[in-house]
C-alpha cells in the first residue's frame, strides 16, 4: 500500500467515524439540549435549508434535500404546525408553493446555531487558533469537492 493509498484509507476512516458519532442518538440527544431545541434532525435540515434560502418553492426544497416532494411536504407540514415555517401560494403562479421560515424559526435556528459553536469550543479546547483555521479550510475545500459531480470534476494535482 502506498503512503498516499494509506493516507485515504485513514481519511476514510476519520470521516466514517465522524459521521456515525455525530449522528447517534446520544450526540443529536446533548446538542438538542445544549440548544433548548426539540427537533428532529431532518427536520432540523429542512428548516435550515428555508432559512439559508429564504421563500423557497416546495419542488426546489424537495430537490435541495435529494428527497421526493412528498416526504418534503411532510416535514414542512410538521414545521408548520410548530410555527417555524409558513406555507402560501406564490404570487405568479397560486398553484405554486413557498415555503418561509418564521421568526420563530429563525430564533430556533439561532439557538441551534449558538449551540453547535460551544460544542465545537468545548471539543477545540486544545487546538491552537493555526490548527483550527487548517482544518476548516481543509475541510470547506473537501466540502466543495463534495458537491461537484464526479464525472465532471477536472483531476487536481496534490497540494501540501
């Protein structure tokens, strides 16, 4: 195996384990009451992707979320009734609808968001301000590989 063969098999490791920790029960259980927030995570997403996008139709959320419209309409239906998003018709067209946050929602979002960041301080205790600044442009630049298409991505060189 080869160092560079190695160091994907390790960065595949890191990278599953961080997913399956973050999205036990346990961790979405202490940031929820960290957060003062009762909300199921997927519900968490489609209300972070209203707020992000402001009034949004309900076929390009569906879309956004890589979810079928009606388990979108589902989940906006519960956040609607929890009074954090409202549902109405679009002016050009009434068979049409968007989807927007409410300040209700904005508020829990903001107290989510709060939340996360004092995890993230607990957890970085010990990093040094160089060391986080690293892996956060690391990871955005890992990020945003993520999100272009395999088939088009143009191969990039290795940086150090």
């Amino acid at each position: 195996m080869t160092e560079r063969s190695r160091a994907i098999a390790d960065l595949e490791t890191a990278l599953t384990n961080l997913v399956r920790r973050a999205n036990t029960p346990r961790a979405q259980q202490q940031l929820s009451d960290r957060a003062g927030v009762a909300l199921d995570r997927a519900l968490h997403v489609t209300l972070a992707r209203v707020g992000v996008a402001g009034p949004i139709r309900l076929g390009e959320l569906a879309d956004e979320l890589g979810v079928d419209i009606s388990t979108t309409s589902r989940q906006v239906g519960a956040l609607e009734e929890s009074g954090l998003v409202l549902r109405s018709p679009a002016s050009d067209d009434r068979r049409v609808v968007l989807v927007t946050i409410t300040p209700q929602g904005r508020e829990l979002l903001a107290r989510a968001l709060a939340a996360r960041r004092e995890l993230l301080a607990d957890l970085l205790q010990d990093w040094t301000e160089a060391d986080m600044v690293a892996f956060a442009r690391m990871l955005e630049r890992f990020v945003e590989r993520l999100a272009v298409p395999v088939a088009s991505r143009a191969p990039s060189a290795p940086t150090s």
